[in-house]
C-alpha cells in the first residue's frame, strides 16, 4: 500500500529534477511519511491524471498602500488548507508598483508552504523584453507553472505591440520555453467582449492550440450557468481539465463590486440570502459562505475535475470553506493503486 502510495507520488515528479527523499517512520499507533525535503517543481496538469478533483487556492500581492507582512501572516494562517495549488494573480486592478511581487509571493509559496504555485502573468502592456525579463524571475525561482492571462484594457496603461491576446503570450512562452506549464482563464457567461458564446468559445481554441493545458473559469454563482458551459465546450472538442471558479460573497458591498467586475448572474437564492441577511453582517458572512459550501457540493456531485477558490485573502472564508469540503474530496481522491 505504502509502496502503491509512493509510486503515485514519485510519478509526479518532473524527469531529472531532485525530488524529496522518503523515509517511514514509526509513531506510536501509525505510521507517518517523513520527506528530507528538497525544491522540485511540478507540472501541475500531471495532477489531474491522478486526482479526481483538484482543490486549488488564489491569492493577490498586497494593495499599494498595505503592510507587506500581511500577506505574509495570511499565508502562514493558509498553510493548514491542503491545497493542490495556489496561484498568485499579475497587476490586477493596475497596480503596476506590485507587479514584481507576484513572483516573489509565488516563490515563498513553493520555498516556505511546499505547495505549488502558478503565477499569473498578463499581457496586454508588456512588451516581449518585459515577458522575457519576467520568465527569467520565474524560471530563477523554480516556477514552472504561469497563468497566461491578456488583462484587461484600460485607458490609462499603454497596449502592448507585441501581444494581442492570451494566446499570443502562450505562443510566445512555449517558442521560448516549452518547460513551461500553461494555465488558462475561461468563461461561462462569455467574456464581456466576446459577441456571442461560440465565439468565445472559437478563441478559447486558439489559447488551447498555443499550449495552455488547463482552464480555471471566471467566478459564477449559478451552476447550472457552468453545467451548460462545459456542455459547449464538449460539443467543441475541448477535453482540458477546467477547475470551476468559486468566490464566497460575504458582504453587501463585495456582491455590487464583484458583479460589476465579473458579469456573473445572480440566481434568485442568492439575491434572497442577500435581502434577508443585509441587517446582519454576521449572518450574512455564515451565509455567503454556506453559499459558496453548497456550490462546491454540487459541483463535486457533478464530477468537476477541480475547484479553484477566489480567497481575496481571506483566511477565515478559505479555512472554513476547506474543512468543511475536506472529506468530499478526500472521498474522491481516494489514491487509485494498480495492482
Ligand atoms: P483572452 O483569452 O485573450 O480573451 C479576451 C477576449 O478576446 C475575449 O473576448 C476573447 O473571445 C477574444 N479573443 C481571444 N483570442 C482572440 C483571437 N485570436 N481573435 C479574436 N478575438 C479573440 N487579470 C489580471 O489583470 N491579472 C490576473 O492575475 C488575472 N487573473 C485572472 C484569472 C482568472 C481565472 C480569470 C478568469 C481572469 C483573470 N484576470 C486577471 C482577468 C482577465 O485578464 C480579463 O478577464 C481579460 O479581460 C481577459 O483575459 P483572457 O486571458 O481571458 O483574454
């Protein structure tokens, strides 16, 4: 069994890399795994051959104006949470002072919490000598795994002359360095500029077709919304493993902000939760976060291949959504030995 276990894991790790050292060791009543740990990266859609379902954290920099220990003590809180990864976002909101933090929050990721992280990198203003300076970073600190992302368009940041589109930055990073992972972002109720869903649909293709391995979807409330989806892109021939995007909404002024920003539709519970609870930041809190609970229990029961948690930096919601979904996925994963 413990052999099964370790073959699973060693099949994990990345040809010619160093790798953890196992060792058993006896306590009393069981028996514990101690790795002598050493940095390796991993692929990370080598994980989906083998689990079922992936349960994945993303994080933010601090804004300009906040203390940096913040994150830092976030992060320290967040390493109970056994998440398959965690991916750290790129300028979100413009904060362009921040955006060398990226790597390095992702890179205290893998050296101090030995969790995965993928980093997420835009493209819509930065030029090829900017990405490459950035590979470099990623590459120097053992980054293997990159959200490539466009950004979004704003009026005061200059557009890029050398990338367009997500896909033109995965073409771009696998030419350079086939090393490494790709990972991207998708819509269930279509990206704001696209005309209609199969559109959509057509230049997620092309994302796909430059080298991105896995999708993570923009954050939905209504799962049926997702369920249909994933329909499309079946019928479209994508097969890539797609993490569902979940953020727990637990104020009212969180709801106007992130509805605004995401498009996401608002199902009539919610709405009610909403109304009901909006004298009573407590109750609404626990509700948003049932919410959210029951969200991933559905999307579990419909075999979603990973969730992807939106955690704003919020300890409390994220520990709280992981305990309580904890043994559902332990369920699911349960290791599969060939004998
Ligand atoms: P693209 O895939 O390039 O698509 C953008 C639009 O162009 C779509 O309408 C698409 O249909 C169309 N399109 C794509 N290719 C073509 C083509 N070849 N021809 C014609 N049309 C095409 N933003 C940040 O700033 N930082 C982050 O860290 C960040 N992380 C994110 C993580 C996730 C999981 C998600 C869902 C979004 C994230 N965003 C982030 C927001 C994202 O940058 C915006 O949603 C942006 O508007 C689109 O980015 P994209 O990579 O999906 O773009």
């Amino acid at each position: 069994m413990v052999s099964g276990i370790l073959t699973v894991f060693s099949s994990l790790l990345p040809r010619g890399k160093s790798c953890p050292t196992p060792s058993l060791v006896s306590q009393p009543g069981f028996f514990s795994l101690n790795f002598s740990y050493r940095i390796v990266s991993m692929n990370i859609s080598d994980l989906f051959k083998y689990k079922k379902v992936l349960f994945s954290l993303e994080i933010f920099p601090p804004k300009k104006d906040s203390p940096y220990n913040v994150i830092y003590n976030s992060l320290l809180k967040m390493r109970g949470i056994p998440a398959d990864f965690i991916s750290v976002t790129y300028g979100a909101g413009g904060s362009a002072a921040q955006r060398d933090k990226t790597v390095e929050i992702a890179s205290l990721i893998r050296t101090t919490y030995h969790v995965e992280p993928v980093a997420h990198l835009t493209c819509v203003n930065n030029n090829r000598d900017q990405i490459d300076h950035l590979l470099e970073q990623l590459r120097a600190n053992h980054i293997q795994n990159i959200m490539v992302l466009r950004g979004d368009i704003t009026p005061t940041a200059e557009l890029s002359d050398d990338f367009r589109y997500a896909s033109d930055l995965a073409a771009y990073i696998k030419k350079a360095d086939p090393g490494f992972n790709l990972l991207g972002a998708c819509y269930p109720e279509i990206h704001y500029q696209a005309a209609t869903m199969d559109e959509d649909i057509a230049n997620l293709k092309y994302k796909i077709d430059a080298g991105v391995t896995q999708l993570a979807t923009q954050l939905f409330f209504d799962n049926e919304k997702f369920y249909a989806f994933l329909d499309k892109i079946a019928r479209a021939n994508i097969t890539i493993p797609i993490s569902a995007g979940i953020m727990p909404i637990t104020s009212l002024n969180q709801i106007e902000r992130t509805v605004a920003l995401s498009g996401a539709s608002v199902p009539h519970k919610m709405a009610r939760m909403f109304s009901r609870y909006s004298d009573s930041p407590k109750a609404l809190f626990d509700a948003g976060i049932h919410y959210a609970i029951e969200q991933i229990v559905d999307l579990i029961d419909h075999d979603v291949q990973g969730i992807h948690l939106y955690t704003m930096n919020n300890v409390e919601t994220a520990t709280r959504i992981s305990d309580a979904i904890q043994n559902l996925l332990d369920a699911e994963n349960l290791p599969r030995i060939n004998t």
